[in-house]
C-alpha cells in the first residue's frame, strides 16, 4: 500500500518563501532546511510514495516520488525529496489549487502528517499534466473542492436530477454561476455558417418520435389529397369542388390553404378571387371571378392549368392567370414532394437561398425552389440520412427564428449559428404565470388586420418542443429569482413532468407515463387540438434563489421534492481564486459582522454579502470606495433596520457604538 504525505511549503512570509515554491515546481522536488520540524517523519519517505504539496493553506498538486536526498554543506544540510513530476489540480494557475480548509480527510492522517488511504490500488495512472485521472479516489478527494471540481460536481447533480435550484446570499454569483453551468454542460459553442449547419444536422439527424410523427402526418395527407384530386378528377373538376365559400371543408382550395399546412411553409393572404381566381361570397352566395369572367368558361381554364401542373410541371398557363408563384408552388408540391422544397413564400425562399448558400439573381421562385431542393438532396444522399425535407424545413424555421406568414420588416439569416444546444434565461416576478411560462393565448394580427386569438407556446414549451426535435444536443432553461413567483401557480401539471421526464429510449408505456395535458390545447396546421406536455431528458432547468429574501413565498415540499439545491456561499476570492482585485481586508470586516451581530432569527449562510460585493471594478468605474458608498453600505444599513444585524460594535475609538454608527466608519 502507497503512503502519502502532505508537504507543506509554507505561507509567503512565514518558514519558507515563494521562490521555494518556484524551485519545487521548476526541479519537482520538495525541499526542507535543517530548521525544518517532523523531520524524522518525512525520512520515512519511500520511492513509489505520493508527496500531496500544499502551498498557502491550498492543496496545489501531487506526485509520485523517487525517494530521499540528503545534502550537507556549509550553512547545514538541504533535504529533498524528488518528484517525478508535479501534476496540478488547477492547470490555469497552479497557485489556486484547493482550498485546504473544511476537507474532511477520513481516511488521511491530520495535516503535515504521514498517512495511507484504504482501498487505493498501487498502479495510480499518472498522465500528463491537464490528464489526471478522474477515477483515481485521491483525485476526486482533492479535486472536488476546486472550483472546477465544483463545477463538476454541480454539472453531474444537473444530469442527474435535471433541475436545480442555486441558493444562497445576495451578491454569491448565482446567475453567473448557472450561465457557466449552462454553458459547460452544453459544451464548447461553434459558430459556424448556416450551410455547415444543415450539413451537421443533417449528417447527425436521428429519427425521433416527434419527427416521426411529422413525417407520417405529412405523408397521409399528401397521399389522401392525391387520391382525391387525382389527374383524372381534376380534368372533370367542378366549380363547387373547387372552390372555397360555400362551406364545404373538401374542396381543392380548401385543401391547398387549410388541410395541407401541416406539409409546407404557405401563406395565401386572404382567400378568394385574389388567391384562387374564383370563390363564393360566404355572407351572399355569390360566385366572385377575377376580372368579372365567366364563372364556367373561367373554371374551364383552370381545369387546363391543374392538369399542365400535375401532369407536365409546367406552370405557363397558371402565370398567364396571374396565379401567385406561391400557389403554384404549393399545388407542386403537394403532387411532387420529392422535387419542390417546402417553403413557398417568396420572402423565406429568399432567407433559405441564403442558408443553402444559392444566389437567386434572375431566377423566379419555382425554380429557386427547386434549386433549395437540389441542394437539401444533395447534402442527404451524401450523408445516407432519413431526413425528410419537411422536418428539416420546420427545424430551420426554429433554429433561424424565421417568422410565419408575410414579414413586414427586412429579416436577415444570421452570419453564423452556434451549435451544441441553447440555453435561454428568464426571470420570475410575483405576478408571472403559468401562462407566461408554460401555455396561453396570445392576440395578434391576422393578414385580414384583424385581431385574432390562438394559444402558444410559453418560454418552457418553446425549449421542450426544440429539445425533443433535437435529442443529441442539451437545452438549458435558467430562471433567475425562482422563488419570486408563485412556483405551484406558475407550474400547474408540470410539477410532475419535472419527475416523470420524457426518455427518448424508453417504452411506448414509459413515454406515455410522462405526459401530462395542458389546460389550453395547441392546434396544429389541421386545426386538431393537443393538450399534451412532455420535457424530454436532454431539457435542463436552474433556477437561482436570493435566501436573504423574505418578502417572497418559500418553495413547498412537494416542489423542493422535485429539484436539487446547490448552497453558493460567500468566499474569501483571495485565497479560493487568488484574485488580485479582491478587497479581502473589507470583505473579512463585513463577514465579522455576520459572526458578531446576527439576529438569531437568521443565518449566516442566508444575509452575509457575497464576495461579488467586494471585486475592485476600478476599469469600470465601480473602485471599491465607490461600491462601499454605494452598495455595501446601503445594504448593510438595511440589514441593521430590519434587525438582521444588532447590537453594538467597538469603533476607531475603541468604545462600543451603534452598529449603524460603526458601519459609517468601516471603508475598503
């Protein structure tokens, strides 16, 4: 069994100096003088024995050595003890490393002494420096109380639990600390073109139930319309199987504007004559024909047109008539899905053109869309996908926040998309809602200028809908200040989606265990209502809660049941970072404040100001006289009006005056 020693170099200024910290790391070897005390213990050392250095009250490395040395000279002897090599538990400053204070070393003898640890095998798998081995028991014992290690820590509780709430005093760096996490979880974010993104999600695509579930939709319904408007029925095509108006939810045009949105991107504008050449008046009856035409002699026109579309592509016919480009489009497709891409407005073809990378100068919108077709085959025979074109086109939709309908301002594609997930932040007040986070009904205005009501997607949904089309990447949700809205209101049935989560390999029973339905249903493109809420695996929520804030409701059992709680403590950045910019002589004289003058009715760990409080922000105008004026001591004289802090304190003076008093007096 290996023995480990913790070897302490010593504090700047006390027993040893820094360059005999820089000789150590330089010659990995560690050094003592003749003054040196346990000096009998450290002779005990053996080759193959872990030396554990400590530096400024930190553990910073270990390493396995060589032996023992002995070196006598004029000014007395020199003992070493060589290290094949140090490897460092922070590779960004080996200084940081952690924090010796509050470990709990159970199975290492005390500080400064000899020990062996139990269970750990001879065979300890050095590697080089920044590859320490994560498996190793004494690695996670030292590792895990770096602020790496707690970062660490944090992720892997996240991927446990899927939700955590961090909590603790005000100025900790909670929000800052649930970005880090967000980001670390999600992993390096790639900003790369639009096209090499569709060529990445594409090449990766994997089907999952919700793409299934489009592809299938889309395909019944393209197959059903076919046979019903077949080359054949079309040529005999009546004016009322045509037509919109007179009520009948089976006519062609009514399967072109409503029962087909589920295949494509369409936006007719407003029916009728406008649209479609010929409609009735809903409110008289009346046959209304472009141009006053007759009606029979107009519809036998349009026989001519459907049939040179359907069977010969060829949309001459449809252009003499004045028929929109995105019309005729959508009559291609629903014949010819394979060869014209969905997406049929003149604006968003335009907005594709540029993510396929397709200069559209001089080309009309069929073939421009037929060229976006090319391209998306290209990029899916060249990657053997399964990748349908309709799932791609809703998930660039989404990922590109291209807006439905006719855009009313210039929308550009971004310059470069980032990959791996997304995480959003949102905050919570005491009037948010179940309907500003999860489901409710939004007003907006229709193409008719007029007011209409629809139920959408809140922040959570919103995530959950893009997590499931995307199961390979994670999505975050950060709610800032969770504790400030009612939690039970503002959550409703997904309280117990929160512990039912959707896997996506899981059994059909299994699936259908964690859905929960909505009390606002969604309607789809065909105008079926879905109440139905999941949140997959790969969504993450972190919520951030200030303790120190009572005039808000606590979070209830069955809540708390639901998520995890990370404590983020005040810390002295001094010795945790090393931070050179850290007021620790200010920081140390509010923190006596929280161990002298704390009302019992609160604890130290909920009040204390954090350590953000007490960063010198000079280069931005915020040095820390200026942040004690101005937000260190406002705050602390709140805390002696609501009784937080009490009691009497010893000033410059000597003699004991009011704590508000000697709140004056303190400075950075």
């Amino acid at each position: 069994m290996r023995r480990f020693f913790i070897c302490s170099v010593g504090e700047p200024g006390k027993d040893y100096i820094e360059d005999n910290f820089q000789r150590i790391v330089s010659e990995s070897a560690f050094y003592m003088h003749e003054d040196t005390t346990q000096k009998g213990l450290y002779n005990e050392i053996q080759p193959g024995d872990i030396l554990i250095l400590k530096y400024n009250s930190n553990y910073v490395a270990y390493g396995e050595t060589t032996g023992i040395r002995t070196v006598e000279n004029n000014s007395g002897w020199i003992f070493s003890s060589p290290v094949k090599t140090w490897y460092f538990f922070d590779n960004d400053n080996y200084k940081k490393g952690v924090n010796s204070y509050g470990v709990s070393w159970e199975t290492l003898a005390g500080s400064g002494q000899m020990g062996t640890v139990k269970g750990i095998t001879p065979e300890f798998g050095f590697l080089k420096v920044g590859e320490i081995s994560s498996d190793s028991e004494l690695y996670r014992s030292l590792f895990i109380e770096t602020k790496k290690g707690r970062m660490e820590k944090t992720i892997n509780l996240l991927k446990y639990k899927k939700q955590i709430i961090l909590q603790g005093p005000p100025g900790t760096g909670k929000t800052r600390l649930a970005k880090e996490l967000a980001n670390n979880l999600i992993g390096n974010k790639k900003t790369i073109s639009p096209l090499k993104y569709v060529e990445n999600f594409i090449q990766n695509y994997k089907l999952t139930d919700q793409s299934s579930k489009i592809d299938l939709i889309s395909d019944n319904l393209l197959s059903e319309f076919k046979d019903t408007f077949s080359l054949e029925k079309i040529k005999d095509l009546s004016i009322d199987d045509y037509t919109l108006g007179n009520g009948s939810q089976d006519s062609f045009c009514y399967w072109i504007e409503q029962k087909l949105a589920h295949t494509c991107k369409f936006s007719p504008g407003g029916a009728g004559t406008t649209v479609y050449g010929i409609s009735y008046n809903k409110e008289s009856g009346d046959l209304r024909v472009d141009d006053d035409q007759n009606p029979d002699d107009f519809m036998a026109k349009v026989r001519v047109m459907l049939s040179d579309l359907v069977e010969k592509e060829d949309y001459t016919k449809a252009r003499e008539m004045k028929f929109w480009y995105s019309l005729i489009l959508k009559i291609l497709h629903s014949y010819n899905p394979d060869r014209y891409f969905p997406v049929l407005s003149k604006d968003h073809l335009k907005l594709f053109a540029k993510i396929f990378e397709i200069d559209p100068k001089g080309l009309d919108d069929i073939v421009l869309n037929k060229k976006i077709n090319e391209a998306f085959y290209s990029l899916k025979n060249q990657s053997k996908s399964t990748i349908s074109s309709v799932v791609l086109m809703r998930h660039l939709y989404e990922k590109f926040k291209i807006k439905e309908g006719n855009l009313t301002e210039p929308y550009e594609v971004e310059a470069g998309i980032n990959v791996s997930g997304n995480y959003k932040i949102i905050q919570f007040h005491p009037s948010y809602t179940y309907e500003d986070f999860v489901r409710g009904i939004s007003a907006a205005s229709n193409s008719k200028s007029q007011i209409e009501y629809k139920v959408v997607n809140k922040a959570l949904t919103e995530l959950a809908e893009e997590a499931l089309l995307n199961k390979e990447e994670k999505y975050v949700l950060i709610i800032d200040e969770i504790n400030r809205a009612n939690l039970s209101s503002v959550l409703g049935e997904l309280i117990y989606a929160l512990e039912y989560r959707y896997f996506f390999n899981d059994s059909i029973e299994k699936k259908l265990e964690s859905e929960v339905e909505s009390i606002y249903g969604l309607k789809d493109e065909n105008g079926t209502t879905n109440r139905v809420l999941k949140l997959p695996e790969n969504l993450y929520i972190i919520g951030t809660m200030n303790t120190a804030d009572r005039s808000v409701g606590h979070i209830d059992y069955a809540i708390r049941r639901r998520f995890a709680f990370r404590d983020v403590l005040p810390e002295n950045l001094k010795i945790t970072q090393g931070l050179k910019n850290f007021d620790e002589n200010l920081f140390l004289k509010v923190a006596d404040l929280f161990d002298t003058n704390l009302s019992q009715e609160f604890h130290k760990n909920d009040v204390q100001l954090g350590h953000s409080y007490f960063i010198d922000k000079f280069d931005e105008g915020g040095s820390m006289d200026i942040r004690f004026q101005y937000e260190i001591k406002p705050i602390l004289l709140e805390y002696v009006k609501d009784g937080v802090l009490i009691g009497k304190k010893k000033g410059k003076s000597g003699i004991e005056i009011p704590l508000a008093q000697y709140i004056h007096e303190l400075s950075s």
